[in-house]
C-alpha cells in the first residue's frame, strides 16, 4: 500500500513537472490608468525615487520595510533598495532610462523571495486633457517560477498591486500643483 502511495507521489510530481516544462518562459505584465494631470507631474513622480514611498503599493504592504537610496534621487542611475517582510521581499531597483513626459525604464533585481531580475517601464501618453499611464513589466520565469504559476495567478497578484499604484499616483499626480 505504501508503495502504491508513493508510486503515486511521484508520478504526481513527475506530471507537474512535466507540464512546467511547456509553460512559457515568459511574463509580461502590463496596466494603464487614465488620469487628470499632465504627463510631467506624472512623470516627475515616478522619475523620483524620494516619492515612491507615497505611491508605491509595496511600500503599503510593509510600513516597517528598510529603504535606501543610492546615486542621484531622480532620473538614470538612481537606485531604490529595499528589505521588508515575506510579502515585499528584498531586491533594488535602477533607473535605466529616463524621458521627461514620456517613459521611465528600470531594472528590477529580486534577491528574495526568489533571485530574479525584470524589465519595468511607466510611459506617460498626452491622451484628452490628461495622460494615459501605462505600467509593464517583463521577465523570464524560472523552473520554480512556472510551476507557481500552475497554481496560483502571478500575472493577476501583480497586475492587481499595478493598479492599486496606478491609483495611487493617479491622486498623487492630479493633487499636484499645475505648471
């Protein structure tokens, strides 16, 4: 009987792992929000590390996170560092590119939970009055990462925090004083 069990296990494993094997090795998140302010105040925001803090969903998760900052505050080659609890993690995050009123691009590197690194950019579209925000990320997912991913949504987890930011730096980036 025991045998049969845990014949059973593995070829459950074997299974899971196969199937893994034929996920894609791609993720790709992407959220635009429109809002109200102009394509500046929202891009000075988010060229910014020093604001992050008032916008970033990350930063809600875990208020006693340890932050630092490291090169210019702003613009290509500020760096974000971080260290928090289970939720957030641990990884830094480098200003890689930076267009006034138009795009931001980072590199995102995860120590923890999971080493990893991701391509993030906000561009800012003039759109009517106001300005469409669009927040994208790209990644490979590893081995470990697809098998997650057979079992819980990891393109929603995180879309869903893209909003939540989206929201937040929508209120932030119309609260701003105008030009």
């Amino acid at each position: 009987m025991i045998k049969k069990i845990l014949l059973g296990l593995v070829l459950l494993i074997a299974i899971i792992c196969v199937t893994a094997s034929f996920q894609s090795d791609d993720m790709s998140v992407t959220r635009s929000a429109t809002t109200t302010a102009s394509p500046e105040a929202a891009f000075k925001i988010v060229n910014d590390f020093r604001q992050w803090d008032s916008w970033s969903p990350w930063s809600k998760l875990d208020p006693g996170m340890k932050k630092s900052l490291e090169g210019p505050p702003e613009g290509v080659g500020a760096i974000y560092k971080w260290s928090g609890n289970n939720e957030v993690g641990e990884g830094s995050t480098t200003l890689v590119e930076s267009k006034p009123n138009e795009k931001v691009g980072m590199k995102l590197a995860f120590v923890r939970p999971f080493a990893g690194t991701s391509d993030v950019q906000f561009t800012f579209t003039p759109e009517g009055t106001g300005t469409k925000i669009t927040w994208a990320m790209q990644s490979k997912k590893p081995f470990i990462g697809k098998i997650m991913g057979m079992f819980m949504d990891c393109e929603k987890m995180c879309g869903d925090q893209f909003l939540a930011g989206l929201a937040n730096l929508k209120k932030i980036a119309e609260a701003a004083p105008k030009a």
